[in-house]
C-alpha cells in the first residue's frame, strides 16, 4: 500500500514539473480566483467593521418634556427597548441632562449666559438610544413618531447618518458582485484549462495507462495521479497567494487606519489571526476544483 502510494505521487510529481508551462497556467489561474476571494473577504471585513464602529458613534438624544410623568418616562423606554435594532436605552435625569449640556456648549459663552439667566433646569429628562444594527436605524427614527409618544417628546438630536449608511451599503455590494463574478469567471476558466490539462496527460500517457490496465491496475491506481496533481497546483498556488496577500495587507495598514480614522479596522489582524482558516479554506477550494475538472475529463477518456 505504501510503495503504491509513493509509485502515484513521484508519477503525480512527475507529470507536474515536466509540464511545467501548463502547470503554471492553471497555477495563475487558480491565484487570480483566490485573489479574487481575498477580496471579497477584505471587503466584507471593511464594511462590517465600518457599520459597527459607526454603530459605536451613533446615539439618538431624545429630549422629554418636564412635564411627563416618571411611569410614562418607563413606559417609552420600554417601547424603545422592544426593538431589535436598538441596544440600550439611557434614562438620564435632568440634572445630569443638564451638566451635560453645560458641557457641551463649553465653547459657547452665548449659550452658557442664556442658559444661566433662567433660575430653574429647562432641561427635562433624556432618553439616549444606543444601536445595535444600523440598519434599524430609520426603523428607530420612524418609531419615534409613534403616535402615543410623539406627543412627549420635546426635541431629538441625532445625526442623519443614513445616506452615509446608504453609501457604505451600495458600494460594498457592487465591488462584492464584481468580486464574485470574477471568481466564476476565473473558476470556469481553471476548470476548462484543467480539463484539457488532464485530457493531454492521458493522451501521453496512453500506452503506460494501457500497461498498467494490462498487468491489473486498479482505477484508483490509475487516476489517483491526475489528482494529486492538482493538489501540488493547489499547493503552489495558496503560497503564492499567501506570500501576496500577507505582505500587501501589512503595506496597506497604516492607510486603511488613516481612510478609516479607527484602529478597529485592521486587516493586518483580520488575515493573521485567520490565516489557517483562509487559506486552508482556499486550499481545499482549488483542490476541490481541479478534482472536479480532473474527474470530468477521467470519466470520459479514461471510461473509468
């Protein structure tokens, strides 16, 4: 069984390097649809991450009248919490409302002068919405018009941050399509090119498979070469990647952080930390391709 196996692979390895120029074709094949994966992932990864560090930032104030009831109050933030998208509800008194406001408006000596001629707190309670998914977010804003609380609140501070979010979600989704009409296009092409690749093999190698067949070689015996072909092109082809992938992700780095403005976006950290995954992923991808473009041709010239 072992000097069987040893017999397929030095044959497997054999046919490789001597038809080196094919290889390589379907070698760069291969790397351009890997490439092309590593986009896609690159991409999902940027977008996630955008979306939730501006889930992070977003916050919508909502400013009670003084006049409202505390078991009103409740019953509004308990309405609010019933939503998904929305992650917690900040009750926050008047007098912290108020501190807060100081706070902000520090820079603002008209603000502050108009603010400390009243002699009591105009401030009532703030009700601060923190979101969970952003894509809820004029769901949340559109709740707040709820016809039993509109008439409590006073005012609403937030960020239209929606057309931002729109933005962020369109062009992800066109490079993503483009990102994967790319790996079909690149897969189909490495399934023609290995399909032809393993129907030349067996051309030339018709009268070794004719002995072979003769002196009772089995079908596994006989096709296991082709295969493992295809997991040295596989092989080549996920390092060649990797030594690609790794390097560029480490040169774009400190320009990804400065588009972004957050280390919370890193890619370097994103591959590194699933660098196994990926690429073991991708690895088993190729090999699965040419497997299968390899088993098209056996079946129908070797009749096996």
């Amino acid at each position: 069984m072992l000097v069987s196996f040893k017999r397929i692979i030095r044959f497997a390895f054999h046919d490789f390097t001597r038809n080196f120029a094919l290889s390589l074709a379907i070698i760069s094949t291969i790397f351009l649809m890997l490439i092309s994966i590593n986009l896609v992932l690159a991409l999902n990864y940027i977008s996630n991450q955008t979306l939730q560090v501006l889930e992070n930032q977003i916050d919508i104030s909502v400013y009670i009248k003084p006049s409202v009831s505390q078991d009103m109050i409740t019953g509004f933030r308990s309405f609010l919490t019933s939503f998904s998208g929305i992650k917690d509800v900040e009750i926050v008194s008047p007098e912290t409302a108020l501190e807060r406001f100081r706070e902000k408006h520090k820079n603002d000596p008209k603000m502050l002068e108009a603010l400390s001629e009243i002699e009591k707190n105009p401030l009532g309670t703030t009700l601060v919405i923190k979101l969970s998914d952003i894509s809820k977010y004029e769901d949340i804003l559109s709740a707040l018009d709820h016809p039993s609380y509109k008439e409590i609140i006073e005012d609403k501070d937030y960020t239209d941050y929606s057309l931002l979010i729109g933005r962020i979600t369109g062009i992800s989704s066109k490079i993503r399509i483009i990102s994967w009409l790319l790996i079909l296009f690149f897969a189909l092409v490495a399934t023609l090119i290995i399909f032809n690749s393993v129907k030349m093999a067996i051309y030339n190698h018709k009268e070794e498979i004719g002995i072979m067949k003769l002196v009772g070689a089995s079908d596994i015996f006989v096709w296991s070469p082709f295969l493992f072909e295809g997991i040295f092109s596989g092989l080549v082809a996920i390092l060649i990647t990797a030594a690609c992938v790794l390097p560029f992700v480490i040169f774009a780095e400190p320009y990804v952080i400065n588009f972004f403005g957050s280390n919370s976006i890193s890619l370097v950290r994103y591959f590194f930390s699933n660098a196994l995954k990926i690429f073991g992923f991708e690895f088993l991808i190729s090999v699965v391709l040419y497997s299968f473009s390899g088993m098209l041709a056996i079946r129908r010239y070797l009749h096996i």
